[in-house]
C-alpha cells in the first residue's frame, strides 16, 4: 500500500468508517486549549442565547450561529487539514463551509427529534444513499461529550436507507462519545440528533458544515467575512469560505476567484492579467511534481489536492481532440494552476516556491502557438 503522509492516513481511514457506518470520530485532534479559547470567546453571545424554542430541538438546546465571525479559535480548528482531506475524499475538491455553530446542551431537556442535514437541500436534491454526498457535518467536543451529557447519537447505517425510510423507535443508536479536542463527523444522510442532558454541566460542541462547491451553503459567508477580514485567514479558510471560484468557474468577479480578484492571495501573475500571464500550467505541473519526487519529500494534501486536479485538467487537454476544447481546458488549467502556486506560496516550500517563480511566464498567446507543449 503507497505510504501517506499523517493528514492523509487519518482522512483516509474516517473515509471508510464513514462509508461504512454513516459517522466517525477523530480522536483528540485539537488542543483541548482551543476549546478553552473558543468558550471563552463565544461566551458574549452564548450568555444571550435562549433556549431553542421548535419541538424539534428537543427543549435543552441553546445555540450560536455564525461563529466564524466570533470565534478566532473556531477559525484555526477551521483550517485543520484533516477536515479539508476528508472532505475531499467526501464531497470532492473545493468544498464550501455550509455554516458555523455551537451548540450548548442543558439539562432539562428531552431528546432533539432524529433527523439528517441533508435535509435542507430536499426536495431538490433527492436522497441518495451511499453518495454521491453533498454535505458532511462536523461536530467538534468542545467539552467532553457523554451518554449521560446528551452526546449526540446517530442510527449507524441509516446513510444507506432508501428515501422514504424513516427511524423507528427500536433502531438502534450509537452515543457519539469523545473527548473534549476530538471531533465526530457525519454525512448529510445519516440519521442523528443531540440526546438529552442528565448532567448539571453543559454540554458544548461546536458544528462546522460543508457542502460541494457547486452548491449555495445555509450560511452567507462571503457577506459575514468580508475581504479586509479574510486577508488575514489561512488560505484553506479563505477558500472554504467562497473566496475561491469553484473549477474557476462558478463565483467568479471577472473571470478570476475573488481572492485573487481582489489580491488578497500570493500569486505570480501580474495583476493586470493575471488570467494570461502566468506560467505554463504543464510546467507548473512538472516543476511541482519534479520537486517533491527528487527530493523524495511525501506531497502536503492540500498540495496533493490542487495537483490531482490539475493533472486531471492537463491530461484532458492534452488529449482533447479538438483546439477549442484545448482552449476551454486551458481556462480551467490556469485557473487550478494559479491555485496551486497560491497554496504553494502560502505553505512551508520556499525551493519550490521559488522554482514555481523561475518558471516562464507563458502568455495566452504563446502558449497557443506552442503545440509541441500542449501535445506532450
Ligand atoms: O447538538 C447536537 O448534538 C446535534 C444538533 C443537531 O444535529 C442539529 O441541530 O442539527
Ligand atoms: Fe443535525
């Protein structure tokens, strides 16, 4: 089996559990530290949140919405790159957050009725057991998460139910139990609900969603993160939260991802055409590849991530049969070329960031005339 690096090793492995069973856990993957952190920061707002008043939460819950926009310690745990591994080998590359949460749970109350996520896109989109999946929702312990303080509880299994089956009282449940810094995670299809609070101390859990990223999330978080708070988020955040165009096609300003339209991300392309003149994606391809191979260095996932897809792009192009496909491909090249040496600049990789700069700048206009390359 090929050697993955630990980000990759872990996301791969909550893959299968959650193909399998409909959930997993990842044990203890932050600093019960920034749990801490977040408390404390949520702490303004979650002292004014009342008591969920719908039948549907069950009576105990009070909850937090748009705590990106609260919570700096919700940003790093945010920008975690399990999440974004998972979520790839999940939903596929450029996930979208769908929306941000907590969830405080007091005792008092009965069970919150069992229900999915997904749920939110029905009836447009149908129910499809087994994938292709839309939303993958994550619940992170911001205490310890019991049976007895009402963790939440899932119907294993219920991901693979056809439309139309609906929970009965004896399915059984599993109590998503964990350890303050772990987080559970489950599918848009799978049956769960918060349980009820027999303790006097609260349960706290903080929720994170993401959805494809084709599709609208719950949230507005284009609008609740403008550019001049952005500019100062991780990469991987920025992107999860719309500031990148989706295949560089779908929320676009003017042909690029905002993020780059606005210069708020690293880039070598000058800014006034940027979409043209940057490097050759094939030797933006090499030249990454190149680096990590000969220096026999594992492949960061979101490195990974951004080659496979443009090695999936220039593959196409290559063999594209006819020159106006090559030259829509070649739009869809440059874009996941430039956001590759955007992760590139903003990661670890200083050698390969500065061989990404050495490369030629290729100009729309040469690098149609250069058939030799686009055949290769
Ligand atoms: O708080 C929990 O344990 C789960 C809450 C939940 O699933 C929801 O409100 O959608
Ligand atoms: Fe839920």
């Amino acid at each position: 089996m090929e050697a993955l690096e630990p980000t990759a090793a872990l996301a791969r492995e909550a893959a299968a559990h959650l193909n399998e069973h409909g959930y997993a856990i990842l044990d203890r993957i932050a600093d019960p530290a920034i749990m801490d952190r977040l408390q404390a920061e949520v702490k303004p707002w979650a002292d004014r949140a009342e008591r969920l008043q719908l039948k549907f939460f069950g009576g105990g819950l009070r909850k937090v919405e748009s705590v990106l926009t609260k919570s700096r310690a919700f940003v790093t745990l945010l920008a975690h790159p399990v999440l974004h591994a998972l979520n790839e080998r999940i939903l596929g590359p450029e996930s979208l957050l769908n929306g941000s949460s907590v969830f405080i749970l007091e005792q008092g109350g009965r069970e919150q009725t069992i229900h999915t996520d997904g749920a939110i896109y029905e009836p447009m989109l149908p129910r499809t057991p087994g994938g292709p999946h839309f939303l993958l929702v994550y619940m992170w312990a911001v205490t310890d998460f019991t049976q007895e303080n009402g963790a939440t509880r899932v119907i294993p299994g219920s991901h693979l139910w056809p439309a139309g089956r609906h929970p009965r009282p004896d399915d059984p449940v599993e109590y998503l139990e964990m350890k303050k810094g772990s987080v559970a995670v489950w599918l848009g299809s799978t049956f769960h609900a918060a349980s009820s609070n027999h303790t006097p101390a609260a349960r706290i859990g903080t929720q994170m969603g993401f959805n494809c990223g084709w599709l609208r999330p719950h949230e507005a978080n284009l609008l609740l993160v403008p550019p001049l708070v952005a500019r100062d988020m991780p990469l991987a955040v920025q992107e999860v939260l719309g500031y990148r165009a989706y295949r560089g096609m779908l929320g676009c300003i003017e042909q690029q991802s905002p993020g780059e339209w606005l210069g708020i991300q690293a880039s070598l392309g000058s800014k006034s055409n940027q979409v043209a003149a940057t490097p050759d994606p094939f030797d933006v391809e090499a030249c990454t590849r190149d680096y990590f191979a000969s220096r026999a260095l594992p492949i960061p996932s979101d490195v990974q991530s951004e080659l496979d897809q443009l090695a999936a792009t220039n593959a196409a192009r290559a063999a594209a049969s006819s020159e106006d496909d090559r030259e829509v491909l070649e739009v869809v090249a440059r874009s996941q070329s430039r956001h590759l040496v955007s992760h590139v600049l903003a990661g670890e990789d200083a050698a390969l960031a500065d061989a990404l700069r050495q490369l030629p700048i290729a100009t729309a206009e040469t690098a149609t005339h250069s058939h030799a390359r686009e055949t290769r």
